[in-house]
C-alpha cells in the first residue's frame, strides 16, 4: 500500500484515533511559529485539517494541499472560509499553488513520507517570499531509530506507511544548501516528561530578505 492509500483508508479514523505524535505535534506548531500575523500560508500535508483552524487564525490565506483525496474531503467538511482553499497534491512533483508568493509554509508529519527532500526544500525556497517563514514538526529521528512509524490499526491488521528516515543533519544541511536561515530547533516531549526520547522535532526556518 503506497502513501496516498495508506492516508486514504486512515482517513476515517485519523481524527479519533489514539495518535500523540498527531496531538503533539499540533502544540509544538502553536509554539514554535512568530507571533506575526500571515497573509498567505501554504499549508503542506493538511491532512483532515488539525492545524487548518489554528493556521487560519494566524493567516489571511491559507491553501491546504494533501496528496490524500479522502484527507482532503474531510477538512473540506470543517472549514467553510472563503479564506482557505484545498487542492490535491503530490510535492514531489511540480508545485502549482498560485503565482503569488507565500510568507508561511508548514510542513507537519509529512517529510518522513518524502525521500528526497532536497528537491522539497528547493521547491519551497522558491515559493517563499524572502522574509519568509517555513516551519517543520516531523516525528523525532530518534523515535524512528527504534522503530516508531507513522502507522494505525484496520479490521485487517496494522497499517505502517511507507517513510524514511531522516537526521536532524539532513533537515539542517538542505535547509542551509537552500539557503534558509535556521531561527529555531526544537524537541517536544510526551507529557513534557525530557527523561524520554523526544516525539517530535521541529525547526523553524526564514528565507532572508
């Protein structure tokens, strides 16, 4: 099963399910943004729109794409907003998200899926406006090290999707190659406990003006 079924069949019960990777890392994305408002925000890997609501909060625009279709149409179930839009998307391949520069692009849990993310990092370097924030919350490399994977449980039996993994070196050397500035990294916790192996990384990246 690829990636974008794997997301298909989660679809139903990725809001209800026992998740704290998911959970976790929507707090680590509420801390770790600048307190700036937005105009226009593309959000990557939107998935049922966990953090949409926060997002359009923080943002005039936001454009969610996800490569899953059922994704999609259940976070275009939540959000009404003539401020937010959704398109189906595969970020391998060429972005076509409008012409007009975005100041905001989050990327949550979705590198681990991706296997080359210099391409990725160069294609978001080009669709941010110098000044620029990116944001990443990835399952901590640690976490994958001793075989967490981003999975769920079926009728059938447990779901692993297909990732990679990536070192907190990989994330910091493409971001510098595609010349972003690292402002911030960070680890988060469950339950804040820091004697645990972290769940979740993020970095938090400008494009400079």
């Amino acid at each position: 099963m690829n990636i974008q079924q794997s997301y298909d069949l989660w679809s139903e019960i990725y809001d209800t399910n026992f998740n704290k990777t998911r959970d976790l890392e929507a707090i680590a994305i509420s801390r770790s943004l600048p307190t700036q408002h937005f105009k226009k925000c593309l959000e990557v890997g939107c998935g049922t729109g966990k953090n949409t609501k926060f997002l359009l909060e923080r943002a005039n625009q936001v454009t969610c794409i996800d490569i899953s279709e059922a994704m999609l149409l259940k976070a275009k179930e939540k959000f009404k907003s003539d401020r937010v839009t959704f398109q189906q998307a595969d970020i391998t391949m060429k972005w076509d998200f409008g012409t007009d520069g975005f100041d905001l692009i989050p990327f949550s849990l979705i590198l681990e899926h991706i296997d080359d993310l210099g391409s990725v990092f160069k294609k978001a370097a080009a669709s941010l406006v110098p000044g620029g924030y990116v944001y990443i919350g990835e399952l901590h490399p640690f976490k994958q090290y001793s075989g967490t994977r981003a999975r769920f449980s079926t009728k059938s039996g447990q779901q692993i999707v297909p990732c990679f993994t990536h070192h907190v070196s990989d994330f910091v050397q493409e971001a510098i190659e595609n010349g972003f500035r690292i402002l911030d990294l960070n680890e988060f916790f469950d339950d804040n406990d820091l004697t645990v192996t972290p769940r979740i990384l993020t970095i938090l990246l400008t494009k400079p003006l």
